[in-house]
C-alpha cells in the first residue's frame, strides 16, 4: 500500500490544535512538508517546530483569521504562487453549542462564511497548483451530523449539512482531474470541543458532567470516546496515493455511533 506523501504540501486549517493538528502530525508522519492555518501564533510557532523534528523538511505557518475573508484570499493567493498545494484539508472550529430554533441570522450567516465560503474559496485558489502537479486531494473535517443531527449543535448540524452537498457537488466536478474530495465525520473525540458540547447538555438537562458524559458514551457501540490520532489516521490515509479512488464519500470515523447502514 502506498501511502508515501513526501514531496508533497498540505495546508492544514485549524492546525493550532484538536483534529487539525492531529491530521497535521500524520500528514508528515506520511513525508508531506506542513503548513498550518490557525489564529494563535504563539502555538502555530510550537506546532511548528514539533512537525520539523518529524518529517526534517521546512514546515510553515500562517496566521490567519477565517472571518476576515478578503485577508485569507490574498495571503493564500501569495503562498500558492510560491508552490503548489497539492493537499487541502477544511477545517473550522465548529459554531456554539445552541438550538437551532433559538438561533440568530448572524450565527447562521457567519457560520456559513467561515466553513462554506472559505472552503470554496481555497479550493478554487489551490486547484489550479492541483491540477498542474496531477496530485490533488481535499479532505474536510466535518462531522457526523452530516448523517444524523446531533442534539444541541443546531447551527453547526445545518451547516455541516450544507458542506457535505458541497464537497459531493465538488468531487463531481473535479473527478475528471484526479483530484479527490472527501470528508471525515468524527465521531466524538477528545477535544475542546467535547467539553462545550457536555456543558451545553448540562445545561439544557440540568444533569452532572458525569451523567451527561456517560449518556454520550452510551451512544458509541465501541464504548469510549475517539483519540484525535484515530481521526488522523484516516485523514492521512485519504490524502495518501493509496486512497486514489475515493472521492465524494463521507466517513464516518465514529465508534460505531450512526446506526444507519
């Protein structure tokens, strides 16, 4: 099986922490030189410096917020003329935890610029360098809301939603390149993320961390609750020469947690 990536470049969104730099860590496990998106430069320069002592090649970092649409396009824009991106992974910080029905136009509409409109947006900038390499793949980290909604998550399960049709429509589009998109739906995995998500549940149920946290457990044939490198695995492994024909799936990295076949 090969799943040998040196010589190629990832851009890895959200790659400060959580899922993002987990994808990261294994892309150059894989040889890939790294370059991380992310907001927090004080923790983007330590990532940094751990992917160099891993792959020993000049990993890189970008500073960048996502709201700030017009700045992501033309900082990008310039890395892309210095060398082709030939791996793209999507990743966002997900919106707050909340019901759909108490939700404002503004959640909604920034939920959307952050993970729809950026995601386009760097696809259409990096696809070109994709196309000209004969080496493309698009990997978003969504989540498996995309299946089945998650209670609580009511601005993020419609937007994560809107993503899957994207990157289906997409893959379509791109398929005649050899260039694949795909996402991974996580299943619940220890990060930031997970805390907010079992103090929002507290919250609406008036029950204990503990009471909530077992209820989620419960949830999950396998029992316990994803490690971030368990998700990252099967990030690498789409980005991977191995996963060549794949495109336009949406899997599920979840313990068993859909029920649906």
């Amino acid at each position: 099986m090969n799943l040998n990536i040196k010589g190629k470049t990832a851009l890895v969104c959200g790659g400060s922490k959580g899922l993002g730099y987990g994808a990261a860590i294994e892309l150059a496990n894989l040889g890939a030189e790294i370059i991380l998106v992310a907001r927090n430069k004080t923790q983007l320069e330590a990532n940094v410096a751990h992917l160099n002592t891993i792959n020993q090649v000049d990993n890189s970092y970008i500073q960048l917020d996502f709201s700030e649409i017009d700045n992501v396009r033309e900082v990008i824009t310039n890395s892309v003329s210095k060398k082709p991106i030939h791996i793209l992974i999507n990743n966002t910080g997900g919106p707050a935890p909340g019901l759909i029905s108490e939700s404002t136009a503004d959640q909604l509409t920034n939920a959307f610029a952050n993970h729809i409109l950026v995601s386009n947006m760097l696809a259409q900038l990096l696809i070109p360098g994709m196309k000209a390499s004969n080496y493309g793949r698009i990997i978003n980290i969504v989540s498996t809301s995309i299946r089945q909604p998650i209670a609580g998550l009511g601005v993020s399960n419609t937007i994560r939603g809107a993503m899957g049709g994207w990157a289906k429509t997409l893959s379509n589009e791109l398929a005649h390149l050899s260039i694949t998109v795909n996402n991974i739906l996580p299943g619940t995995t220890k990060t930031e993320r997970l805390g907010g998500l079992i103090s929002s549940r507290q919250a609406q149920s008036g029950k204990s961390e503990e009471q909530v946290t077992n209820a989620l457990i419960a949830e999950i044939p396998l029992g316990r609750f994803a490690e971030v490198e368990e998700i990252a695995n099967a990030i690498a492994f789409l980005a991977s020469p191995a996963a060549s024909y794949i495109t336009g799936v949406s899997l599920p990295v979840d313990g068993g947690k859909i029920r649906s076949i």
